[in-house]
C-alpha cells in the first residue's frame, strides 16, 4: 500500500494525467511511494469517499470551485489547494509534489 495518496482534480482529469506521470518520477526519485492520480472536477468528491486522498490540488482552469471543493475536503479533514499556474504549465511534477508533502506535512 502507498505510504501517501495525492489526488488531482481538473476539468476533465485528462490534461493532468500528464503532470501525475512527472509526480510519480518525482517521487521515485524521492525513493517515494506514493499514489497519485487525476481525476475530473465532477468526480471529486466520488474520489474523496472512495480513495480518501492525503491531499488534493486542483488543476488552475478549475480554480473557481476551490471554495465549494474546500467544503468537501474540511468535511473529510483533507488538505487542499489550488497547484500554481507556472508549475502546471510547465509540468513541474518536482514542485507540484513539494506543494503536495508541504500541505501533508502541515
């Protein structure tokens, strides 16, 4: 079993796949072994009952369901935030998983 669970959200889970693929090497690196996965918007909270994720980051093109998100993820003690627009865009998996271990580890 993963030592931690980092979960993806964006608006259809697919443009993420690519940054769960640099997270994943990132973490190897790290001698990590964590699962991290996407999945879309509408999923969320289907994701939160059934995977009970160590955090989840939203994709920045569905950052304007961050407080709605927040709700569900308070409700099940799950950290959250929004991952940063440069880091996404340049798919910085390196930095988007220290953003994921800062929000597990605070």
């Amino acid at each position: 079993m993963a030592e931690k669970t980092i979960m993806l959200a964006c608006a259809a889970g697919m443009s993420t796949s690519l940054l769960v693929s640099k997270m994943q090497e990132a973490a190897k690196a790290q001698g990590k072994d964590y699962k991290i996965f996407a999945t879309s918007a509408s999923g969320i909270q289907d994701e939160l009952d059934t995977e009970h994720p160590d955090v989840l980051l939203l994709g920045p093109q569905v950052q304007y369901m961050k407080d709605s998100v927040k709700q569900m993820t308070d409700a099940a003690g799950i950290p959250m935030d929004v991952i940063n627009m440069q880091d996404y865009g340049m798919m910085n998996g390196e930095k988007v998983l220290a953003t994921a271990q800062a929000l597990i580890n605070d």
